[in-house]
C-alpha cells in the first residue's frame, strides 16, 4: 500500500459519480491546512477527516501541520464493453490496477429528468455489468500469468507449480462471474494473486447515491435495501450518500456545511463516512509525530511494528531504528503537555516487536 490511501471511484454513466467527484474536488479546495489538489483531471487529494490534529496542533504551535490524505481517482468511460476497448476501455482499467481499493458508485434514486444507461434503476443489474468488466480484464491479466507460469511448472520448478495451481482457482471464480476476492484460498495463496494486482481482488465500498430527501434514513430506500443484502454476501460495504447534497456543501464554508448537513439531520458529510469506512474496510489507522515544526499525521495497517511504521516516514529511519519514543493521544491530551506525561511515567520506550497502536504519538530514535 501506498503511503496516502488511494481509491478508485468507478460507476455507470448517470450514476451521479461525476457530480460526486465533483463535490470532493471543490470540498477539498477550501480545505485550510492541505489545499486538495487536483493531480490529473482524474485524481484529487482530500484530508483524512481526524480531530486529533487539531487539538495536538493548538498543544505543539508548530510551524507547519500535515493531515493524512487519501487520493480519489476517478474513472471515466465504463460502460459495458470496458474490457474489451468501450468507452475509454482499458485506460479507464489501467488507471485502477494501483489503487487500494474500489467505491462503486451505484444510483438508488428515481428521477424521470434524469435517464439511467440502462433504461431503469437497479443497483443490482448495474453492479453486475460493472462486476463482468472487472472480471474480464482480470481474467485477461491472470491467464497471461498462468500461460507463462505454467511453462516453468512443467519443468518441476514447486513454486511455479503452487501458483499455477492458485491460478486456476482464481481464474475459475472469474470466468463464474464472481470478483477474485470471493475465491476459496489460503492467506498464503493470496500472495501470489497480490501480486497481479486484480482488479476484483481489492476491496470494495459501494456508495448508494439516494435522493436528497432520503440522506438522513437511507435504509428505508428499497434499493438501498437490496444493495445492503447483496453486500452482504460479498463482505463489502455500503455507505449511502447524496451526491446533490455532497455538491451543494462544496459550495459552503466548514461552518455553513455543517448547519447545513445539521437542517438535514446529519452529523457529517458523505465524504467523511466514505473515507472512514475505507479505513475500516482496509484496516488503517494513525499515529502522529508532533514538534515545534510539525505535526503530522501518518497511515498504516494495523498491526505495523514501529520499525515498518518509522519507514513510512523514511527508509534510513527503519534501517537505524534502535527505539520508538511513545505516548498515546489520551495519555497526552490528559497530562496537557508532552513534559507532563513524561513526568507521570507515561512516554514510554518501544522496540522493534513493538505493533502500533491507533494514536500513538511517535518520536523515532535511529542511527544510520
């Protein structure tokens, strides 16, 4: 995984994808602390919502403060065919193979102004025609893989034979129609499908896009519902959005989208719970440095030990590491200073089995 979060949004035209990416550009622009920026037409960058900044930020005064950021790719130009050279075909495809994850935005509102590709409103239907393309450019990608694999397992390299055989496992559970990451394999055998890079392999959200009216209590929307028991099935997640509303905040200052989104009966934005729930379906967390010329705020898998943590800020950090200085976030924020704590016994030294923990302030000491 990349050091930011990275997440390709994808979607049937009329979907309401673009009007949601749309949103998070402008959202992101008066962002005051990382101004989001539009790498390419298709990628944007917007800060991981996190209060605990803030509050380290007014204890530290530093010079600068850094939040983490999770990247949007945006992809355009899916429609049935996509595998095969429809629409933008396998550019669109390309552009995905790297992210983290997928949010599939799926329509689950009705407006006769509004045509749908496909001649109605069923989030099912369309999460299959989108599932057949995933899967078809997978099974392009793994049967280039086998063919060449398969000619060292014939020579009785044990290896090439192991993946040949989790190959044609995967590519079985493609050619069903089925996303790589429903298929029966051992933690091991994921190993060698990491490494393709399949597009059905990665997690996936998908993202309701209701009616405005219906933002507050999505579950009561029949689509939602059905989109919720098919996700169900395949360990996914399901965060139901306004893609109108998420617009219309773009448009606010912090202070107005927040009355705003309280008039609606919502404690926070669409963006902000589809960031959250990417952390959750990725299994992320924080931990933060904090000085006179930073704070900062850095994202790992839960479960890093210290070392491959200090890595993240720098290579030669994880190759010197000799120990990682640590409080935690309440401990600190509880004592009021960084002296405080130390004075109560609670910084503590960690070595390299140390595994982080959600909120650990860090200071690295290494030797290169």
């Amino acid at each position: 995984m990349s050091t930011n979060l990275e997440v390709g949004i994808v979607g049937l035209p009329n979907v309401g994808k673009s009007t949601l990416f749309n949103a998070i550009t402008k959202a992101g622009a008066e962002a005051a602390n990382y101004p989001f920026c539009t790498i390419e037409p298709n990628v944007g960058v917007v800060e991981v919502p996190d209060e605990r900044i803030d509050v380290l930020t007014n204890m530290y005064h530093p010079k600068k403060t850094i939040p983490a950021v999770m990247r949007f790719v945006d992809i355009a130009g899916l429609v049935a065919g996509a595998a095969s050279g429809e629409g933008l075909g396998n550019k669109f495809l390309s552009h995905i193979r790297e992210t983290d994850a997928i949010a599939e935005v799926v329509r689950c509102f009705d407006d006769a102004n509004i045509t749908h590709v496909a001649g109605s409103v069923d989030p099912i239907r369309d999460i299959d025609i989108i599932n057949t393309e995933l899967c078809l450019a997978d099974i392009e990608v793994a049967q280039r893989r086998l063919d060449r694999i398969s000619k060292i397992a014939t020579c009785g390299d044990k290896q090439a034979k192991a993946e040949a055989s989790v190959l044609t496992v995967v590519l079985k559970t493609l050619e069903e129609g089925k996303p790589a990451r429903t298929a029966s394999l051992t933690e091991d055998d994921w190993q060698w499908v990491k490494e393709l890079n399949l597009l059905t392999a990665k997690p996936i959200i998908y993202i309701a896009n209701v009616a405005e009216e219906e933002a507050a209590h999505p579950e009561d929307n029949p689509y939602v519902q059905r989109l919720i028991e098919f996700a169900t099935h395949e360990q996914a997640q399901v965060v139901a959005v306004s893609a109108k509303i998420e617009a219309e905040i773009a448009e606010l200052s912090p202070e107005e989208g927040t009355s705003f989104l309280a008039e609606l009966g919502l404690t926070e934005s669409g963006l902000d719970r589809v960031i959250k729930a990417s952390y959750t379906l990725l299994g992320l967390i924080n931990f933060f440095t904090a000085g006179a010329d930073e704070v900062r705020a850095w994202t790992i898998v839960n479960g890093t030990k210290a070392p491959k943590a200090a890595g993240k800020i720098h290579t030669d950090i994880e190759r010197g590491f000799i120990r990682a200085e640590i409080v935690s976030y309440e401990d600190l924020i509880a004592c009021g200073s960084e002296q405080a704590a130390k004075e109560k016994g609670l910084v503590r030294l960690e070595g390299k089995d140390y595994i982080m923990k959600d909120g650990d302030v860090t200071y690295f000491r290494f030797n290169v």
